[in-house]
C-alpha cells in the first residue's frame, strides 16, 4: 500500500497555505501612528486645508512620513507618538473649531496588500489602549416619550374628526379620554379603534363616557426594543463625528450599551456627546398669556412656563408641539449676516410637512425654539432604574416671517462651540431616551503594549517547548507535526486578518496558546496509533494510512465538542469572553487541517509512493 495524493489537493493545500501567508502578512508591517482629520460640519476636506497643515508640520519642524487626502479625511504618519502628539496641537491652531482633528493607529502595509484586501489585525482596547463605557438607558422615558406622543396623535384625531371631549390624560402606558355624551364617546371609541390598532381601546368600567387606550406588554417591550436599537443606532453615528477608528457599540442584556474607543484617551470629550441626550421642540408662544404671573404657577390651560437661557426671563409656550429633533436630518453650524453663531436645520419630508403646515397659518406669530436636554441626578427611583432631570431652555424665540420649508435657521447661541456641539448631537441623532454611563475604564496605550508583549512572550514560549517536545518524542514526524503547528498560527493570523469584525483581545492571545497546545493533540493521537500498528507487525505505509484513517473520529468528536462550547461561549459572552471564543474556534477549525490534512500531505509527500522499511517515530 503507497500513500498518495492526488495532484488537486496537493495544489488545494498550497493555495489555502499560500492564501493565509498573504493575509497574514500585513501583521509584520506594523502600524503608524497619525492624524485623522474631518470636518465638523459633514463637509468635504479640501487641498487648501492639507497645505495649511502640511506648512505648520514643516513650520514646526515637525517630521511625518506622508500625508494625503482619503476617505475625505487628511492623514498624516509619523515615527512615534511624540511627533503625532505635538503635531495635533499644532494643527488644531492651524485649522481651528471647524475639522475634528484626532488621534489615531494606521496600519503599515504596502499598497499592493491593502488593494488585495490584507490589513492587519484589529486589537482590541486592553492591546490598544482606549476608553470603555457601559451606559444604561432610562426606559422609563422612552415609554413617557411614547405617551405625550399618543396624546398629541389622539388629541389631533379627535379635533379632525371634529369630534368633542371634555378632558385628555394619561393614564398608566396609555391615555384617558373623557367625554360628556355617550354618542360622541361611541363615535370616538369606532375612530380610534382603526386608527390605533396597535392600542388596546376600552370603555372604562369605573367611569362614565370614558374611554382607556393602553399599550399591551408586547407594544411595551417592543418601544423599549425600539428605544435601545436607535439608542445604539445614534451612538454609532456620534462616535463616528469623533474620528474615532475602530470602535466597538454593542448591547448588552435588555437595558445596556458597552462602547469601547481605542486609543481614545480624551474620556471627558467623549463622555460629553455620548453621554447628552439633546434634542430641540419646536413650539408655538401663548401671546395670551401674562409670563410674569405663569412665572408664579398661574399657567393657563395648555400652555407652559420655560425660561430663555440668555435672559432668564420667563416664556409661555403651548404645549403642542409643532416639531421634535427626531425629524432632523442635517445640522452644521455657520454665522449669520451678524456673525452671530446659528445652526443650520435640515428636516425629513414629514418634518418639512408639518413645519410648512403650521407656519403657513402663522404669519407673523412668534416661534420659541426649546432645548431640552436629560441629566443624570446620581440617584435611582424605587423600582431601581436611573433618574433623570429634563432640564428644557427657550433659547430662541423669532416672529415667523414667511412659510418655512425643510431647511431653515436657529439663532440665539451664545457662542461658537457651542453652535458646533449642538449640530453635532442633532446631526447624530436624539437619543430615543437618557442614558447614565455606569461604568468607566482607561486603558493606555503603554499597558496595551506590555500587555502585547507579555501575550507574544507567553504565545513564544508555548510554541518553543511544543516545538522541542514533538521533535525529541517523534523524531522525523515531530518535524512535520512541528510544520503544521507553525502553518496553524499563520492561518490563524490570516483568518483573523481577514474576518471583519474580528478583534485581537489579550483573553484571544490566550486562545491562541490553548490553541497551540491543542493543536498537536490530534498528531499525537495519529502518531501513537501509527506506533501501535507497526508493533502489531504491519508495515509502514500500511500503518500510516491505519493511523490517519483510525484516528480521525476521535480527533473530530474531541475537535467538535470543543468548538460547540466555544460558539456557546461567543454568543452569551461579551467583550474579552468573546475574544477568546473567536481565537479558539478559529484555532479549531485551522488546527483540524494542519494537523490531518497538511501533515498527511507532508508525510505522502516524504515516505509515499515508495517503499520504505522503517519510520522515524
């Protein structure tokens, strides 16, 4: 019997081998530190603004590799970090408030690599260094949120069908709506019905010519479903507008986000447009009401008491409202004919309705702009959940001069930095409800290093006395057990490389150590069994060809159970327990190749197809 294989698979192995040489490649070059720098406005980045830095750099005598416009973004390479350091203080004097200038890692491979789609590794932030938040959303806001919004849409319904009520409340996850005849409530019970299938709309057993819409639990769960998805939707888009590369935004369990920046060190500008909850409403001023006595709790029906942030003084706004931030599509900050800072708004075809609808009536009458804003108190309500304030600030107030349509202007900001943040957080999105960050972790970039280090030590030293113990122990075939051990760390790398998404975290390292070891389990096992059948007196080629095929489902039953705990472990895992599940699944997978496929491949290759009288085992 002569151990062969065809020339196909010869050719199929050199291929994988050869594909995961040239994704694992990009690792050897390593990495740049740089700038990245965008405009805060979504606008585009221009030559003119490269040369001003690039001028400042060689003014400064500050050295840099290369410097080019990509992605709409400048970025600029240095040697080491001083030089980036230096040159971002620089360069934020040079191009001033208007272009996020930030710190970054750029990988360093060729061209020619990258046009192929080889990039190094990601590394996660206990390699990297960075900022890690676990943040917490208030629900309880979301469903209030989703209340006034049923009042204001029962409310419009009612006036519409011209259909009279005596009073409109809320009521548990619902509203109330009282009537003084039984006709008017009977026709409104038939109206809402349809228009609100999702509602559960009943005559109240306990009041007369009343009517109680409530939400169900499955319309409970699935706004605070809504109000998390966007919540994390909107982070994603925020931190985006900080330049950050590689950022991880992901849920966990029913209320929490964890947002991990690597090489993020500045957490106070982080935690700022994460963390604020600001949006705008748009109302309508009560001319009709005396401000000073609202100021003293004389409110009159339907209306409202704020304060204009400049001013202090008291305004009195309808409690209607015309428009919210979740309409607003675009935001940029400039300066009006004054000089004065203003945001400019861009709204979505509904908004632009509904804000075309109201002015066009309203010629004339002033419009109050509200800032509101959600602010954690530090302390928590008695079923447990976080308690926030809404602090809501008029902070401008402009007689409307004409129909407005879906771009339009605020004013009345004090000054430029903060015209900036605001379109900024508008831009990005309102969040759906507050979030409090409940957890905060710094990560620098010289623990990640050593943390690297000590992983490469410890990955190093495993492979090394692996390695010694395959040779003294199996002779000539520990050389090829040794051969597939170091194709499985390439591919490994390469995968890595490769898969998007895919993070190298320290537990990963770990991962790749276990896997390591594990990888020679299955040349043991088929090397013990090649031994028992030469002792049982059969002849080499024979014996390799029992050893190989006796082996394998015992090599496949260990290998599945194994990869069957580490999906397990990916999916109810989060952060470095997922890092180690993907590096051991992944080391799995390579390992059951190597060491069947490519060691057999080596062994036919080596003592196949010939007649041989003994084996080196």
């Amino acid at each position: 019997m002569l151990n062969k294989y065809p020339l196909w698979k010869y050719l199929l192995i050199l291929v994988i081998v050869s594909a995961g040489f040239l994704y694992a490649l990009p690792n050897m070059y390593g990495e740049d530190p740089a700038l990245q720098i965008s405009a805060t406005r979504g606008g585009d980045v221009e030559i003119s603004q490269l040369e001003q830095v690039k001028q400042a750099l060689e003014q400064n005598q500050i050295p840099f590799q290369s410097i080019k416009i990509e992605n709409n973004q400048i970025q600029v390479r240095f040697k080491d970090t001083e030089d980036q350091l230096e040159a971002r203080d620089v360069s934020m004097q040079v191009l001033g408030t208007d272009f996020i200038v930030a710190l970054n890692i750029m990988p360093a491979q060729p061209k020619w690599l990258e046009d192929v789609g080889g990039n190094p590794m990601k590394l996660g932030l206990d390699l990297r260094g960075g900022v890690h938040f676990l943040m917490e959303v208030d629900m309880s806001v979301a469903l209030q949120k989703k209340q006034e919004e049923m009042l204001a849409d029962f409310r419009a319904e009612l006036r519409e069908q011209r259909i009279r009520y005596h009073r409109l409340t809320e009521y548990g996850n619902g509203v109330k709506v009282t009537f003084r005849k039984e006709d008017e409530m009977a026709a409104a019970l038939d109206h809402l019905s349809d228009t609100f299938a999702e509602l559960t709309i009943d005559e109240s057993r306990s009041e007369d010519n009343t009517l109680l819409a409530t939400m169900s639990e499955a319309r409970v769960k699935e706004v605070k479903e809504y109000a998390l998805q966007q919540n994390i939707t909107i982070i994603r888009n925020r931190v985006n507008q900080l330049g950050v590369a590689e950022p991880l935004v992901m849920r966990q369990g029913a209320e929490r986000i964890v947002v991990e920046l690597p090489g993020v060190q500045d957490t106070a500008r982080a935690k700022e447009i994460l963390g604020a909850t600001a949006t705008l409403e748009f109302r309508k001023v009560d001319e009709d009401a005396d401000a000073a006595s609202a100021a003293t709790g004389r409110v009159p029906p339907g209306s409202e008491v704020f304060y204009d942030r400049r001013t202090g003084q008291p305004v009195v706004l309808k409690k209607d409202v015309i428009l919210t931030g979740n309409h607003i599509t675009g935001a940029n900050s400039s300066f009006d004919e004054y000089q004065r800072p203003q945001v400019n708004i861009d709204l979505d075809g509904q908004g632009g309705n509904k804000m075309s609808h109201f002015t066009k009536d309203n010629i004339g009458k002033p419009m109050a702009t509200l800032f509101v804003e959600y602010k954690a108190t530090g302390r928590k309500k008695p079923d447990g959940s976080l308690e926030f304030e809404a602090i809501k600030e008029v902070i401008n107030v402009a007689t409307i001069q004409a129909r407005l349509a879906r771009s339009f202007r605020i004013t009345g900001i004090d000054s430029p930095n903060e015209a900036q943040n605001l379109a900024l957080l508008l831009r990005a999105g309102a969040l759906i409800a507050p979030i409090q960050i409940v957890e905060e972790r710094t990560v620098g970039p010289s623990l990640g290093q050593e943390n690297i280090d000590l992983g490469m030590t410890a990955i190093i030293w495993g492979f090394c006395l692996v390695l010694a113990f395959m040779i003294l122990y199996y002779r000539g075939f520990g050389v090829v057990a040794n051969i597939a051990l170091a194709l499985n760390l390439v591919l490994i790398v390469g995968v890595m490389s490769l898969i998007p998404g895919a993070t190298l975290t320290l537990p990963g390292m770990a991962g790749i150590v276990l896997t390591v070891g594990m990888a020679v389990d299955a040349n043991v096992l088929i090397f013990e069994r090649i031994r028992e059948e030469i002792i049982d007196g059969r002849g080499p080629q024979q014996a390799i060809h029992q050893g190989y095929d006796s082996a394998f489902s015992t090599i496949a039953d260990a290998n599945i159970t194994t990869f069957i705990a580490a999906v397990i472990l990916f999916a109810v895992g989060t952060g470095p327990i997922k890092g180690f599940a993907v590096t051991l699944a992944i080391g799995i997978i390579t390992s059951m190749f190597t060491a069947i496929v490519v060691t057999r491949a080596v062994v036919n290759l080596a003592v196949g197809g010939r007649k041989v009288n003994k084996l080196s085992i």
